[in-house]
C-alpha cells in the first residue's frame, strides 16, 4: 500500500545545533548507497557505507563474512565500525538494513547527526535487491518476499526513530535526495544541487 502523499516527508522535532553528519537508515534495496552518496556530493561531505567500511576492513566481501563467521559475529563488526565513523564529522553514512536494531545504535546518534529512514516496500526491496549484484544473504530463501516482510516489520520500530521518513516508492534516487536536501535542518549549508 503506497503511504498518502503528506506522508512523503514526515519531520519529527530537530534540534538547532550544528549538523555534522547525516545517517541513513532502512531496508535492503532502499537506495541508502545511491542516495547517501548523492547527498554527500551536494554537500561536498565524505560519504561511507557502513557495509562496504567492514568489508574493506576484513578483506572480504559483507556475504562471505556472513558465511563464514555468521550473521551475529557480522553485526559486532559492523557496530564497532559505525561506532569509529559516527565521531567523524562532515559524514553522510548509509548503514546495513539491520544496524538499527543493534543495541544503542539509534541512541548513538546525537543532536548533530539527521537520522534519516528510506522507507521501501518489501515487494520494492526484493524486485530492486534481485536485480542487483550484490549477493543478499538474508533473503537466500524459498519465500525471500515472505522473509522481507517479516524482517521489514521487526525492524521498522527501530527506523521509525529517525528524524524523518522519507517514502522511496515511484521516485528516483535523485528525488529522494532532493527531498531530503530540502530538509529544515540542512538548510544553510552549502549544496550543489544536480537533480
């Protein structure tokens, strides 16, 4: 069900300190990379994926880490590692879809971080997840459609904490970064806006 369009960008209260970096929060297939990547480049901020920042430290891609070592000895690295990056300041940081489940990781980001949910379907995330390269572990599944949904409603309370939701379905990547450059606590900074 596609939310009503006063839903596209829903704003919870932010505060009026200095932001230093935007985290993006979300499911599989969301576009986190895509997007945080663009919103980096409009700000001229560094951009890291969480991900791709524990593969690069473990010197193998995040799905043969899962084989090997297991999913929960995956999500210890990958909460040390967004423990480093999330001091640095001038970030835009797209995190795994399951990091904000982890313990205190929604809680870690302070008043100068804009926490940032990208709000897919599951049937959106499988369709975008099953044309992409990049192997997804935990839909390898006979009912990946089934195992979506139920992982998208165990941790949709936990990106739920963000400060705002921004709705995926039918917009471009650029879109949605623009939405979210059009967000009160980003106005001030200097953009290059592309889109």
């Amino acid at each position: 069900m596609k939310p009503a369009a006063a839903t596209v960008l829903e704003v919870m209260p932010l505060t009026e300190a200095p932001l230093r970096r935007v985290v993006i929060v979300g499911f599989m297939g969301a576009g986190k990379s895509t997007v945080g990547s663009l919103i980096a480049k409009a700000l001229g901020w560094d951009f890291i994926d969480l991900d791709t920042e524990v593969a690069r430290e473990r010197g193998l891609p995040v799905d043969e880490i899962i084989r090997r070592r297991g999913i929960e000895d995956f999500r210890a690295l990958e909460s040390d590692a967004g423990r480093r990056v999330l001091g640095r300041d001038r970030l835009v940081l797209a995190v795994g879809g399951g990091w904000a489940v982890g313990p205190g990781h929604m809680d870690a980001l302070d008043r100068h971080t804009l926490s940032v949910w990208l709000r897919v379907t599951p049937e959106t995330a499988v369709r975008r997840v099953s044309g992409s390269d990049t192997p997804r572990p935990l839909l390898d599944v006979p009912d990946p459609l089934a195992e979506a949904a139920t992982l998208l409603a165990e941790r949709s309370v936990h990106y739920e904490r963000s400060s705002i939701t921004i709705d995926t379905e039918g917009r471009t990547p650029e879109e949605v970064a623009l939405k979210i450059l059009e967000t009160p606590a980003l106005q001030g900074l200097d953009k290059e806006v592309s889109a």
